[in-house]
C-alpha cells in the first residue's frame, strides 16, 4: 500500500478527496500545518512517504511567518515545495492550487512539477493524477 | 539693426571689465548696456577708454538711482537711459540734462504691462519706449504687437526668451529666462520684422542667467542671432586695451554690497545652484572680504534644539578639518583654533551636532563675530537659524553688526529660495513618478531612488504601517546590503521598538550621527548594522491631515568626492523628506488603497473557491454512486451540498457589498426575530466551518433572544451580520474543540437593544479596534488565518444602515462586539 502525505488545512473540503484517495486504497497521513509536515518528514521515526500532495495556499505557520516571498500564506507552497525537495530530493510532490496564477507560477519555474488545479479536477480525477506521477517516479 | 549686448550674465557686479568687453568685441556685438550700478563700474572716464579701445558703443545704463547714472553718463552719450517708472523729479531732471529717458516694463515693478505704459507714454510725449520681449511676454502682452505699434518711439528691444516652466511667481519667473530660440516666444518673428521695417535702433541681448558661463552665453546668443538674419559677425582681429586701465579697475574697492549682489546673482537668480554651493561661496566671500581666519556655518533648528555644522571654510586648514572643530563643551571652533589647547575629536567619537538650549546658544553668539538669521523655508514653513561664525586674524576688527546684519539677510534670502527651489524640484520629480508609476512597488522604487539621490545617502529604506496599524513594516529598500542570515521576522517594528519604532510612536524625526549609541537603539537584523551606518536620518511619513502612515530611513550621508562638505544629516534633508512625502503621500494612499482591494478581491476569490471545490467534490461522488447504481449513498452528500451552498450564498453577499461599496445597499425590513429568523439559521449556514476544525455547535450559547421584541430589520443583512461574527469567532479561534466557545447575549437597554458576541479566541490586538472595521482590513496576526477582510466592514456598514452602532468592547478573554440597535426598530410604524 503506498504511503500518502497530504498537506492542506482545509479539513472539510478535503475531505472527498481522502474519501477517493481512501476507496484508492492509498494510505493516507494528513498534517494541517506546515511545521506539521517538516516535523514529519524530519522525523527519523517516520517512514518516509512515497508521494506528497500540498496546497500551494497554506497558512504560514511558524517556518514562514513574516517572510515576504510567502505574501501572507498565498504562495507559501512554493517555499514548503523547495524544503521538502532538501529533505528528499527524489520524492514525487503534486501540488494543488485554486489559483490559476500559482499554477502558472509552478509551471514556469519546473514544467516538470506535477501541479493540479483543485477547481478543475474532482477527487477521482486526483486519484489518475496521483497513480500517472507515481508511474513515472 | 545694431546688436548690443546687456552685462547681467555678468553678474550684477561686472569682475572684469576689459574681458567682458574683449568678449563681446569678439562676438561682434556693437554695444553695451550696463545694468551694474555706477558705484561698482569703474570710473566713467577708465571705461570711456575701454570702450573706445574696442569701437564699442555705450548703448544704455540701466542699473542704479538715476541721478547717479546721469552723472556717470556725462561724458558718454547714450542712447537711451532706461526707467521703470515715471518718477518726479528724477526723470524731469534727467530730461533738461538732455537724456533720453526709455521706458521699460519689466514684471513685479510698477509699469508691468503695455497698458499701464501706454499711460505714461501719453503723458510724456519725450518718453520712449524700451520693450523687453520676455517680461511683455511673461505678462501677457504680446512682444511682435508691442513692437509694431510703437516701432518708432523705440530706441532699443531687450532680446530674450522665456520658458514657463518654473512658473511666474515672483520668486520663479526669472528662472525661466532661457537662451534665444529655445523659449516659447517666437523671437524670430520679432527678427524678421525689425529687418522688414529696416529697424536702425538697438536689439539688446539680456540674459539675465543661464546655465552656461558668461562668455558661452553670449556667444550662443550672437550665433543664434545670425543664424536667423541678423547681421553680426565676429572679428578675429585682437585690440589691445590700454595700459593702466587694468590696475585702475583692480584698484576697486571690494564691498557688503559687491559681495551679495555676487550671491544673489550666483544662486538666486541661476537654475543649478545648491545650498551647499551657497555656503561655500558665502563664507569663501565673507572670509576674504573681512580676512578670516576660518569661517563656519551652522543651521540651528530650534524646534529640536540641534546645531549642525554645514560648512567650514577655508577647507584647506591642514590640522584643522572639519570633523574635529567641535569641542565637546560646545565651544566654538574659532576659539578652539586660536588657543590651540583646546582637545580636538574625531568626528567618530564626537557628536557633532551637540544639543544647545536656544538660551544657551544665544548667549553664545558675540554678535561681533557670530549671527543668527532665521531662515523660513516657504514651501514647508520648517524654521532654521543659519549661524554663522567668523574667526578673523589676529588684529583684524570684523565690521559692525549692521553690516554684517545686511549681507547676512540676503544670505538668508537665498538660502530660503534654493531650499524652496530644492523641496519644488523634489516635488516636480515625484509628479512626474506618479504619472509613470501604477504600482506600489514601481512607485516606492522610484521614490526611494530620489531620496537617495537628493539627500545623497547609502541607504534608504521605507517602512509602512500594515492594515490594522499595529506594525511597521519594511515596504521598499535601496542600497541595503542584506545579510544572508538576516531573520525575516525582524522586518516589522512595534511601537516604540527602537529608533524607527520611536519615530512611528512619536512622530518627530530623529538625526543621529551616532545611531548605536542611542539608547534607543536596538540591534535588529535589518536595522543599522554596522559603524558604516551610524548616520542616520529616520522622519515619519505623514498624511497631509497629520497621520502618520510609515517611516523613512535614511543611512550614510554621503561626502561629496572632494570632501568639502560634512556628511551629516540635517535639516534641509528633513525638509526634502517633507516635500517628498507632501508629494507622494496621494498617489501612494491611493495605491495602497487599490492594493488593498485587489488583495481582498484575491482573498475573496480564494474563500470562494473552498466551497466550490468542495460542491464540486461532492457532486463527483454523487455522479459516481449513481452511475454505480447505488441509490443510498455512501456518505450524506445532499445535505453536505446544502451547507456548501448556504455557505456560498453567505460568502457571495459579502462579495456583492464589495461590488456594491458603501452606498446603493437597499433595505427591505421584515419584522423578525433574531433567534428564530436570524440566529438559527447561521448557525446551520457555519457548519462547514465548524466541521472543519472539528467545533460542535453545541458551543454557540445564547441568552435573552426571549427578551427582544420582534425587529423590523433587514433579514438577509442581519443574517450576514450574524454569520460574519460567528464565522470570525470560529476562524479566529485556537484549534482546540475544548476550549471554542462563543456566547451571544442579548438585553433590552433603555434606548434600544444591546447584543454581545463573545469568545475566547485570539483576539483583537489593542490599537486595531477601529481599524478592523475598515474595508478590507485584517487583524494583524492572523497570517494562518483564511478571510478577506470584508467581514466586519459588511457587519458595520448594515448595523449603520439600521441607525445601530458596532464596537469593540473587549479585546481578548473573552473578545467582545458590542452592538447597540435603536428602540425605534421595534416600532410597528417603522416600515
């Protein structure tokens, strides 16, 4: 069974998109935070997962509280992608978005990023999404 | 046509005679006409000579009583004397001496225009008329039909052009006097008239200043002139003047007077002069005229009590440079010089700009040697006492105070208008930015680059207030260099915090030459670091009404390359930072304005697309549960879809009051009762939200609903005005299930109705309590927190509509909205 970490504060919204990760038969681990999710994934107890998703809008928390280049929580993806990428540079992330824009964005710093678009794609649609990225990886 | 030339560009005291008219000789001009004063021309006899030397005839003398010119001119013969004004029994005497009196309209003196002159040329038939293409011009006359009219009572025409761009104030007008052909009055059709008429008097060239030297001015004048028909040419055969004229004209007298007309001409009068110019050549003037050993100059504000060195002349004193004229019981350096005991300091280890009590410096000042002028600076009504200090030589008497009362009040004069001239440059510029810039970030980019460019410094750095005003933060930068391990955090200053967070809380500007020694100062990351940055300049930024609305930060006053100048801060920087901020204060509110509704519009956006994707999410496995045939579903998806609309719904009125704005809100009362109409409801309409952090409703106590009559009240708004506060209370919570609690009592007051949303959240920080109310206005703390900023402004605008008011009455355990609604609402005759 393949491990999962989901990053995202939304808990409600989220929640059909772990109902079809869960029907998927993935195993999930869901953190709400970003200190959460470094916490996690720093920590030697934890197996490391074999695929990320993370919001690219996520509360600042306390890593990234008052940095500019995280413009109040709207772009901090962007700076939990690149740290994650410093834990384990071989692991697949796929980021979701609601903002055309930070899709975009993603886009043209690595065409290569596996971004998905929230509004666009339902909960099966992810599921898809997550097997292609795990094929490729 | 003959070409003369007018000595102004000289300068209203003539230096040099013989070159002067070597110059205009070369040129080709065929004459002259003086506008210095007969007391500072040599004598007439010696200048009679010179002229006559270079075949060069003395068209006019305009400079000076009349009485004096006539005797001057008595063994000239003149075309022409010119006067401003009809005056008995000057020009009456002029007459009879067999003069001929020219009239000039020139602006800001009693004949100003050609109608008031038409008045006197009608009463004195023997007066002619000596027009000056550039003051008709600036005063609204015509020159060409001036000219045409009046063509035959013209002896001469003052050739000169104009450019509107510094305005016609009486302090600006002049500066607008340009070289021929590159002013907006078309000399060239005057030329060509006076060649069609075959005009046989004088076209006299005055240029009154110019940005090129003397000689370069006027020989930009005659090349223009013939190349546009005139007929002069310049000659390359060399005269030679003759012998004892030079020493003769040496022989004059240097005088107060010869002294400031060299200033007012230098920098009143000229467009690229500076206070620091100003200065230098003051004090080189003063010392040389009243032999000086050393001569300084201070600024004095009193407002703050500081004494700043602003030149010290001569430079070249050997031990004795500027940073160590300072002693530390405030002695003058004049003294400290003479007595050669008195401890020299590093200009490091000193603080040069000593506080004096006004007392304390006044008794200092030895009128003798020392004065103080006040200077205004109009354009910002900042006072400053310039004070200068002379040091003579030894047995040489300084003059009495009235003298050096004269030239010092001039000096005063100009300093006023070249810091008037410098703050109106600033300003120009930054117009100029705000019609370029449509950004903030563009906007304070360029702001930050004229600072530093005007106040000639290493580093400028502006912060703002963010949208609740509890914190100052770092907004734009320029020549800082960052440190790699600078802590983000550290960007925002509280109230108080150190020396920007002073100025914030204060709102008064701090200079300091030695900022790591302030006791204010505290040691963050991307505050002054180093002892290269100890010299700093840190003014609040203010509204035009008086708020304060950010803090600039000025580091490093740069010296120039030479050295000549001190590099400290002072106060005609602060006036630069005032005229900054008086000229980008507008455009920046209203970019920050539109910013801030672009942000909430994104926010907005953002909030709404939650419940989309989670409609979106739901309708998915509802479409997939019945392809698969199953007609009970897995999970209770219709009731899900419910909540996510209510929410939707709720979200969208917000984003209708936005589009709306204040005004164009329509209110359709009903009579309701709040807890059946308005409370229940919400509380069904936040359920996403309270799933979302796992709160139970059974936490959202009420208590006196009972005690309300029936309102008649806008159901829709009030439903808004609930579900904001609620939805608030729950985002703004610590996510603990445990400790969410949100209460709402209500009670009849004896004017009207009270109600109290209470919970036990993070609360409101103090300071923010009104702020919060504003549209598009966040709590400061609250990165983690999603919203858009428009929930309390939607709250406050209905609760306004319905003749209510909304406050804050508690911050924090518990954070308390009090709203009050009128008696009158219970009125069944209120529809």
């Amino acid at each position: 069974m393949k491990r999962i970490l989901l990053i995202d504060e939304e808990k409600e919204p989220m929640k059909y998109y772990l109902m079809a990760l869960k029907q998927a038969n993935y195993e999930l681990i869901v953190t709400r935070t970003t200190d959460a999710a470094i916490k996690f994934l720093t920590d030697d107890n934890n197996q490391c997962p074999d695929l990320c998703i993370l919001d690219y809008m996520l509360p600042p928390g306390n890593r990234y509280k008052g940095n500019p280049d995280c413009n109040q929580g709207m772009s901090t993806g962007r700076l939990l992608y690149n740290d994650i990428r410093g834990i384990y540079p071989d692991l697949p992330i796929i980021i979701l978005t609601n903002s055309r824009d930070a899709f975009k964005e993603m886009k043209i710093i690595n065409p290569n990023i596996p971004v998905l678009q929230k509004i666009e794609n339902a909960p099966f649609d992810l599921v898809e999404f997550i097997k292609e990225v795990l094929a490729k990886s | 046509m003959k070409v003369a030339c007018q000595t102004i560009v000289w300068g209203t005291h003539l230096e040099d005679p013989i070159q002067t008219i070597e110059t205009l000789y070369k040129l080709g001009y065929q004459g002259v006409e003086l506008c210095q004063p007969p007391d500072v021309l040599p004598s007439a006899s010696i200048f009679k000579d010179l002229l006559a030397a270079y075949d060069m005839s003395l068209v006019g003398l305009y400079g000076g009583r009349l009485e004096s010119r006539c005797n001057y001119c008595g063994i000239f013969n003149p075309s022409y004397l010119a006067i401003e004004d009809w005056t008995e029994p000057d020009c009456q005497l002029a007459q009879d001496r067999g003069f001929t009196l020219a009239l000039h309209p020139h602006m800001y003196k009693p004949t100003d225009c050609i109608q008031k002159a038409e008045i006197i040329l009608k009463d004195h038939q023997n007066i002619k008329l000596l027009p000056d293409t550039a003051h008709l011009y600036v005063a609204g006359d015509d020159p060409l039909t001036v000219i045409q009219k009046y063509i035959d009572k013209i002896p001469a025409i003052h050739l000169k052009d104009w450019t509107p761009i510094y305005g016609r104030s009486f302090h600006r007008y002049a500066k607008g006097f340009v070289e021929l052909g590159t002013g907006e009055i078309n000399i060239k059709a005057v030329v060509d008239y006076l060649n069609k008429v075959d005009f046989d008097g004088w076209v006299v060239v005055e240029q009154d200043s110019s940005s090129y030297s003397p000689a370069m001015c006027v020989e930009r004048a005659a090349k223009w002139l013939s190349a546009n028909g005139v007929n002069i040419k310049p000659k390359d055969s060399v005269k030679i003047y003759p012998s004892g004229i030079n020493s003769e004209i040496k022989k004059r007298k240097k005088s107060p007077r010869a002294i400031t007309s060299k200033l007012i001409h230098k920098f009143y009068r000229t467009k690229f002069s500076d206070i620091y110019h100003f200065a230098e050549e003051f004090l080189s003037s003063l010392s040389d005229l009243y032999n000086c050993k050393l001569a300084t100059l201070w600024e004095f504000s009193p407002g703050k009590n500081i004494l700043g060195l602003l030149k010290i002349y001569p430079e070249e004193l050997g031990s004795i440079e500027y940073p160590k004229i300072m002693t530390c019981d405030g002695s003058l350096s004049g003294d400290a010089i003479e007595s050669q005991v008195v401890s020299s300091f590093n200009l490091m280890n000193v603080d040069i700009r000593k506080k004096f009590a006004c007392q304390e410096l006044l008794k200092e000042l030895k009128l003798t040697k020392m004065i103080s002028i006040p200077v205004l600076n109009t354009y910002n009504f900042n006072h400053v006492e310039l004070v200068i200090d002379l040091f003579p030589k030894k047995n040489v008497k300084l003059p009495d105070k009235s003298e050096f009362e004269y030239i010092s009040q001039h000096a005063a004069d100009i300093y006023e208008s070249l810091l008037e001239d410098r703050c109106q440059k600033v300003s120009s510029v930054i117009n100029f930015a705000t019609s370029e810039c449509d950004t903030k970030n563009k906007f304070l980019s360029r702001i930050l680059n004229i600072i530093k460019s005007e106040l000639n410094c290493e580093a400028v750095t502006i912060l703002l207030e963010n949208e609740s005003r509890t914190k100052l933060q770092i907004a734009a930068s320029t020549g800082v260099r960052w440190r790699k391990d600078v802590d983000k955090a550290d960007q925002w200053y509280e109230k108080g915090e150190g020396l920007t967070g002073t100025v914030w809380e204060t709102c008064q500007p701090i200079l300091t030459t030695h900022a790591l020694k302030e006791p204010r100062y505290i040691g963050k990351s991307t505050d002054i670091t180093t002892a290269f940055q100890e010299v700093c300049l840190i003014a609040p930024l203010r509204k035009i009404g008086g708020d304060i609305i950010g803090v600039v930060r000025c580091a490093n006053k740069l010296s120039t390359q030479d050295r000549k100048f001190p590099n400290l801060f002072n106060e005609n920087d602060l006036s630069i930072i005032d005229a900054v901020q008086r000229a980008m204060i507008p455009h920046l509110s209203l970019l920050l304005t539109e910013e801030r509704r672009l942000h909430t519009l994104g926010r907005l956006v953002h909030e709404l697309k939650m419940p989309l994707s989670a409609i979106r999410g739901a309708t998915d496995f509802i479409v997939k549960e019945v392809k698969q045939k199953r007609w009970k579903f897995s999970y209770d998806f219709p009731s899900d879809l419910i909540a996510w609309h209510d929410l939707t719904r709720r979200l969208l009125v917000n984003v209708d009051y936005f589009r709306r704005g204040h005004e164009g809100l329509d209110i359709h009362l009903s009579n309701v009762l709040l807890l059946r109409h308005i409370f229940a409801p919400v509380c069904n309409q936040i359920r996403p939200y309270l799933k979302d952090k796992d709160f139970s409703n059974i936490n959202i106590t009420h208590d006196g609903f009972r005690d309300i009559p029936r309102l008649w009240i806008d159901r829709g708004q009030f439903l808004q005005v609930f579900f904001n506060l609620l939805s608030n209370s729950i985002k703004f919570s610590f996510d603990d299930p445990e400790s969410f609690q949100v209460e709402i009592a209500t009670k009849e007051v004896s004017n009207g109705y009270e109600i109290r949303f209470r919970d036990w959240g993070k609360g409101i920080p103090k300071g923010s309590e009104e702020a919060i109310f504003q549209e598009g206005i966040r709590y400061s703390d609250e990165e983690d927190v999603i919203g858009d900023g428009l929930g309390l402004w939607v709250v406050d605008q209905v609760i306004k509509l319905h003749g209510g008011t909304i406050s804050v009455s508690n911050n924090q355990y518990p954070t308390e909205f009090l709203i009050w609604l009128p008696k009158k609402l219970s009125s069944p005759w209120v529809p």
